[in-house]
C-alpha cells in the first residue's frame, strides 16, 4: 500500500542546545512543516540512557519545546510533545527488541562512541537505543525522517527492523489487514532519511574536526541558543582558525577545517552556499570575516533566545502544549500499537 507522507524526528533535552541543533535540526523542521504533516518529539526516554539529574531533566524537556516554538514550529498544526508521555513508544520498543538481531544492534557506530572503551558499564538502554528510534518513527508509520548524517545509521537500521517484521509476520499481516479491509502486503513503511541543505554538521569552534556538542566541557565549543550577543560575539571572535586568509572557492577549504566550519556556519544562516559566501570575503582577514558572521548570527538568534527566554519563564503554557500534542500522538499510537498486538498474536482488550 501507499504509505501516507509523515514526517518524524525528534530532539534529546540533555542541556545546551546549540548552533549545530538549530542549524542541523531545528530550522529544517521548520520549513519541512510547510510542505508535510510532522511530528516533533522531545525525546527523554532517549535522554536517560545516559545518566540524567532528574531535577534538571524536566527543565531541559521544557528548554527543548520551547527552542521549538521559539524558532517556528505550529504546535496547533503539527504535533509536539515528549516522548515519555506516549507509552507506546516503549511498548513498540520491546516488540522491536525482538525483531532486531544483536548483530545489528552491534555495527552502530554511535553506541561505539557513546560507550567508549568501557562498554561493559553502559546501559542496556544505550544498547538497544537504535530499537526505541525505529519505534518512535514506526509507532507513527511515518516515512520520512530529516535527519544528520551521524543518525541515517540508525534510519538504515529502522528499516532493516521493519522489513524483518513484515517479512516476519507476513502471514498474520495478511489476515490482519483483511480482517480490517486493508490493503498492501507491507504493515510499517521503509522510513527514508531526509538530509538537507548545508551545514547539517556544524563543527566546534574550537576543533574543526569534531562536531559541536552539548556534551563537550569548553562552553567555548559551541554557541548556545541561551546565549546573549556579547557572548555569541565573544565565542566567534575567539573560535580557533589558521593564518591563512580566506580562500575564493570552495577546492581552497580542504584540508582547513576550521576555515570551512566558520564559512558553512555564514552560508547556513544566510541562506546562501559556501561558495556564494567566499565569493564575498574570499582574500579576507578571518577578523574581518568574524565581524560579519557575529552581526550575522546576533541577528539570526537574538529573536530566538528573547523567545525561548519568554517560553521557558511560562513553564505552565509549555506544559500545557506537550500535553495536548501527546494527547492527539497517543490517538495514532494506540490505533499502531494494537494492530501490532493483532499481528504479533497478543491478547488485549
């Protein structure tokens, strides 16, 4: 059968969202609402596979919904809600367990990287996180996922884990969809990843090699959404380049990571690609350069960070939105999760 087109994606609230979130996610979720029917969903089931402050937690679920609204997001048109407050996630998660095999589970690089060296000590949660993402998206049926290059892994393995299950229960599906007067031998969609436009992978600002995150310790890493101009202004100032000025096309980035970081972060925010952006400060001082991406990012975030200030300051509105969001998302839901019961052989109510 033709599967509907529905966006899914969704947000870890671990502190901290920051340049590479809003230009890697945030603003991608933003223009996809005008064209598709999307789901948007802070993710703290996710977030607790890793050791969270439970008193700082629903601080960061509230700090996330509200980057969301702040930057665009129509809560009244699309849904947006936490994931803990939609059982069926994780009820979809443990069926999946079942469908995925450890040898998949054991080729995800993030885990990998999240677990270090010490894997025994991991959590199983972190383990099996790749299971409850296919379950996020598939609980939804939805088929598109925008997405960073680091996660199109998991969306690879979210579609391994719905082919397994179709193939699996192809026979029961069959009964199942006659019983209902469905069409299509499939149940779940293959979810396809959307990566989009430039700078999907903003690096530090303090090592062009790695990504920006949240967890690294120099708060001089990255650029916060919390952050005010001064500190913006402070941080890019201080970001780490070499002495080379800027070259006038794009062959002159490699082997410059710093140079091509700060250059992709100006094409993402203006709108414009890299080598648009080195046709006007190609043969530039980077503080000459600097100067113009700080104005350039003061004004792109300042309304950003006033918003999400006013949300955050309104814990009861932001409470209030996550509730309604997760009451129309359990209505989906429920209707996945028991004709999954149906398909598996369960008995239910």
């Amino acid at each position: 059968m033709a599967f509907k087109h529905l966006v899914f994606s969704g947000v870890q609230p671990t502190g901290n969202l920051h340049l590479g979130n809003y230009l890697g996610a945030i603003v991608k979720f933003v223009e996809l609402q005008k064209s598709h029917d999307c789901i948007y969903c802070v993710v703290d089931l996710h977030a607790i596979t890793t050791w969270q402050e439970p008193t700082e937690l629903p601080k960061a679920i509230r700090e996330v919904t509200a980057a969301f609204l702040a930057c665009g997001i129509d809560p009244k048109k699309h849904i947006v809600f936490n994931q803990s407050q939609v059982a069926e996630h994780a009820e979809l998660a443990w069926v999946f367990n079942c469908v995925a095999r450890m040898g998949w589970l054991n080729r995800m690089t993030q885990f990998k990287e999240k677990a270090g060296k010490d894997r025994e000590n991991a959590s199983v949660g972190l383990f099996a996180y790749p299971a409850l993402m296919a379950a996020d998206i598939l609980v939804y049926r939805a088929t598109h996922v925008p997405v960073g290059e680091d996660q199109k892994q998991h969306i690879e393995l979210s579609r391994d884990i719905a082919q397994k299950f179709n193939n699996d229960f192809g026979a029961s599906i069959a009964a199942y969809s006659k019983a209902v007067d469905r069409t299509g031998a499939a149940f779940f969609p293959l979810p396809e990843p959307l990566i989009q436009g430039p700078a999907t992978r903003v690096m530090s600002l303090r090592d062009g090699t790695r990504k920006m995150s949240k967890s690294e310790p120099s708060d001089q890493s990255r650029i916060n959404l919390t952050d005010d101009a001064d500190t913006i202004a402070l941080k890019i100032r201080r970001a780490k380049t070499d002495p080379e000025p800027l070259p006038s096309e794009e062959k002159g980035l490699e082997a410059r990571p710093e140079a091509d970081n700060l250059i992709g972060i100006y094409a993402a925010l203006a709108g414009v690609t890299k080598a648009e952006a080195l046709k006007e400060f190609g043969g530039a001082q980077f503080s000459a350069f600097k100067n113009a991406l700080v104005d350039l990012t003061v004004a792109k975030l300042a309304p950003v960070n006033a918003e999400m200030r006013r949300l955050v300051g309104d814990p009861a509105y932001i409470d209030s939105v996550l509730a309604d969001g997760a009451t129309r998302a359990q209505v989906l839901a429920a209707e996945t999760m028991k004709a999954v019961k149906d398909i598996v052989g369960f008995v239910h109510r």
